[in-house]
C-alpha cells in the first residue's frame, strides 16, 4: 500500500468512543505497520491508520501498540508532540491542517497558511495583527543557514494557533492502564470525525464531500519517548504512514494520498 490508498464509503456511523469496536472499523482497510520517518524501517511498537467518509464526516482512527502508555499533559494545544501522541495533517495546497492528541485525549491544533499565497485567504478572517499566530518555517531548519526559512523549497508559513478545527469530535482509548508501570498495557486507539463543513479552508476547488475518485494527502504519524541506557533519544522516534526522507511533517509533498472511492466499506 505504497500508493493511494482508498477511503472508502461506510453507511453505518461509527459509534466515535475510541474503542474502534464498531463493525465499520473492523472490516476497514488499515495502513500497512508505520515506518520510522526517515529510513522507512518498520517502527518498534505497531502503528496503523484507517481512513471512512459518509456525507458529514471523514472518519480517522490510529491502532497504537504501547506496552506501557504515559501521558501527562491535559491543557488544551499542550505540545503534546514533546510526549507520545499521534498525528494527523491533512493538505489544502495552499495550507493544512495539524492535529495531534495525546493518550489521555489532549488536542493540539494548528492551521498552516503558505505565505507565498497568504494573498489568497481573506485577510480579515486571517487577520495576523489581531489573530494568535507566528512565523513557521519547518522541523528540520535547525541549521544556522535556514534557521528562519527552513528548507522546504516554499519558505515559511503562518501558523494559526488559535484555529480550531469547527465540530471536530475525538475520542481515546486505553487498553491498559495509563501511568502504570507497574502492568504491561496492549496500548491506546484514536477515533475521529472531522466535518466536512469544517473543512472549507482546505477544499482548494474540491467538492465537499468528496466526489468519487477526488484524491486528498494526508499525514498519518506518530512520535514516541524512547530511551537507550537511560538516555532520552533525540530527536523523539517519529514513525508515519508514509515516510518523508527526512526529519520533518511539514512536508505536504510527502503526505499520504487518500483517494475517496463511493464503494462501501461497512
């Protein structure tokens, strides 16, 4: 599943309480097992995505296996990415979108906006004096010569910090116990629904809902504390649907692409 993947139609609602339990995602396609970010070797713990759409929502849900799941953050866009979370991005050419959550369900939410097109959007919904909202030019731009524009070959974006994504329901679920070392979890799931009424700034002139063979991209990652001889590795493992080549999600060109097919799915 190198290529497209197809998201399928489901006409039974899932039941959005993070088990993953409704038929729909029992007889879903899952993604192959997450590959680590750069080297595209398979990652240490399994990792997999699956991907529904009816005419209100695109559905997501992430298997994670955890033996021991952690989290700590609760406060709402926490950089939960600093611990154990899952990730999703989903591409609108000009901008995207970025959600991660945590595995006691705490959301960080972003809206990108490419400055080279900043033209494009309405400056008074996006307004950059009144809005909460700062420069970004990407992960790997550490190096003193793209320090402020990164190296992705579009430059720098807006990041809209306070944009959240309108009606979007996210359920977690443990199997195990959280913060426990003391027994081995099977680890946590991810269930979401995202309107598509909230995903107007992302259409880019394509259809909402989608129509039958509309191809989206989209980024399916997570990122994982791991230590070796007691030393916290750095940067954190990120393993992802598909990967980048390089150390970086920001990187739309890469993301996974999601092809909507009006075949039933469940």
């Amino acid at each position: 599943m190198n290529g497209e993947y197809v998201c399928r139609r489901t006409a039974s609602r899932p039941t959005l309480n993070g088990r993953l339990d409704h038929p729909s995602w029992r007889s879903a396609e899952k993604s192959p097992r997450f590959v680590d970010m750069v080297s595209g070797e398979p990652g240490y713990f399994d990792t997999r995505a699956a991907a529904l759409w009816d005419d209100d929502f695109l559905y997501v849900a992430f298997w994670a296996e955890e033996p021991f799941v952690r989290a700590s953050l609760t406060e709402r866009d926490s950089l939960v990415f600093l611990e154990n979370d899952l990730e999703l991005f989903i591409d609108g050419g000009d901008c995207y979108y970025e959600f991660e959550v945590n595995a006691l369900g705490t959301v960080y939410e972003v809206f990108f906006i490419w400055k080279d097109a900043f033209d494009k959007f309405d400056a008074t919904e996006w307004d950059l004096t009144r809005r909460d909202v700062l420069s970004f030019a990407g992960n790997n731009d550490r190096d003193a010569g793209t320090f402020w524009r990164g190296t992705h070959p579009r430059g720098t974006r807006w990041a809209f910090l306070d944009w959240d994504f309108p009606g979007l329901r996210c359920a977690v679920h443990v199997d195990g116990c959280i913060n426990d070392d003391s027994t081995v979890d099977r680890g946590w799931t991810v269930e979401l629904a995202l309107p598509w009424t909230g995903m107007t700034p992302l259409a880019n002139h394509r259809s909402l809902p989608p129509r039958e063979g509309d191809v989206w991209r989209m980024f399916f990652g997570r990122f994982e504390k791991m230590k070796s001889a007691g030393v916290e590795l750095q940067p954190h493992p990120a393993w992802v649907w598909t990967p980048h080549g390089v150390y970086d999600t920001h990187r739309p060109e890469c993301f996974t692409a999601i092809r909507f097919s009006n075949e039933a799915g469940a």
